[in-house]
C-alpha cells in the first residue's frame, strides 16, 4: 500500500504526500442530523493512505452526542459504490457535543482499530480505500449545521 501512495502521489523528503478531502468530496455539509437521526457521507476513494483525521463542525440546540462511523467497502465497482465489507459499521470517535457552536478531531487508523474481538482475525479495518463517513445522533437533541468540514489522509 505504501509504494502504491509513493507512485501515484510522490514523495516528499522521504514521507509519503497528504492527501485532503474536502467539502464537496465527503458530501456532508451543513446537515440538520435530528435526534436518533443519521446522515451518509459520499464514497470516498483513497488507496495507499493508512491513517486519517477529520474535522467535525455542529451547533447543537441542547447536549447531544454523535458517533462517527466509517463504512467500508470493497473496491468492485467504484461507481456502484463496491460490496459491504461487513454489515457493521466501524465507529471511530464519539462526541459529547454541548449547545452551542463545537469543533472535534476525530482519527482512525492503522494505529487503532484490530478486529480480534469482532471476526477473531487480529487484522485491522480502519484503512480501507474505499470508505463513506456515517454521523449517527444518539443524543436527544438535533445536530444542526453539521459538516465534516475536511479529512486529512497520510
């Protein structure tokens, strides 16, 4: 996967480059996520990339908590969206967001997320290329404003 990174998007003194997914490419600005509500980033696509770190924006009317989980799947058939990996979602962060305006870092990565207690496999989940972002509210007040404002893959 490195060398894949290295050839498509060059090296940098010896460090593979960053790539930042904005906006328009994750597809998950300024929703209103209400209470037990959820809300399904685009496809995005980024091969050779092992760890991530994004940014969550939401303005809350009262205390509410969200969960980011990311979706992965195969890489099949990039338009199609490719196959369910597994029908679990992995969830890679869980904010307590108060009223008002809030701002969160969120990460995964091949420095967190094994699966032994999940498929008993001991191989990790969290870098596959092909990923969507998924916001699911389980506080009981709406998320409002709600973007991931950018992802950051290294």
């Amino acid at each position: 996967m490195a060398l894949h990174a290295d050839l498509e998007l060059g090296v940098h003194q010896g460090r593979r480059r960053i790539l930042e997914l904005g906006l328009d490419e994750l597809g998950i600005i300024n929703q209103n996520i209400a209470a037990a509500g959820t809300f399904t980033g685009n496809f995005v696509y980024a091969p050779g990339f092992t760890h991530f770190a994004g940014q969550l924006v939401t303005t809350p009317a009262g205390a509410t908590t969200l969960s980011v989980r990311i979706r992965t799947r195969l890489i099949g058939s990039l338009g199609g969206g490719g196959a369910i990996v597994n029908a679990a979602e992995w969830e890679v962060a869980l904010i307590a967001a108060a009223a008002g305006l809030n701002t969160y870092a969120f990460y995964w990565g091949e420095a967190r997320g094994n699966l032994v207690d999940i498929l008993g496999t001991g191989s990790t989940f969290c870098f596959s290329p092909l990923f969507q972002v998924r916001l699911v509210n389980t506080g009981g007040a709406a998320a409002n404003s709600t973007s991931v404002e950018a992802i950051v893959c290294q």
